[in-house]
C-alpha cells in the first residue's frame, strides 16, 4: 500500500473548504475537504471539475481526521498496480 500527498498543504486556503491532491496506490485523486459545522468536518473525492464523486464522504472532527480517514479507506480498497501488465 502506498500513499503520497502530491502539495504539502491544500490546493486552497478557504477555512472553510479545502482541496488536495494524493496520489494512491498510483493513482491520482482530488479531495475536497469542506466544513459542516463548527465541529464536523466532510471528506470528499471530487471530479477534475470539482463535482463529487459517487463515493461516500468520510467525516472528522478536524480537516485532517475527515482526509485521513479517506486516504486510508482508499489505500485499503485500490489494490496495487500490477507490474506485471
């Protein structure tokens, strides 16, 4: 399983949406990281265009638990490429 942020920080600054580039397991995903409330944060992958997905949002507490909690289901469920192809 692997997993590498393409920026160190968000594509964005908003405080209260924030956008990121990972790549996993070799592929590359945008998330979209928005705030629900004052305490409930949604984490999302999001279109080249911005538009959701058809996956489920995870959520956290801060931005950073909502994004980890995705990036970890993501690694889990997107198996490795395979050399062999």
């Amino acid at each position: 399983m692997t997993h590498r942020r393409l920026h160190d920080g968000p594509l964005n600054m908003s405080p209260r949406r924030q956008s990121f580039l990972e790549v996993i397991n070799g592929r590359d995903y945008r998330i979209e990281v928005s705030s629900v409330n004052s305490s409930r944060w949604r984490a999302e992958v999001v279109t080249q265009y911005g538009g959701p997905t058809a996956l489920m949002p995870f959520y956290g507490t801060t931005p950073e638990t909502a994004r980890e909690g995705l990036t970890t289901w993501l690694a889990r469920i997107q198996p490795l490429p395979d050399a062999g192809r």
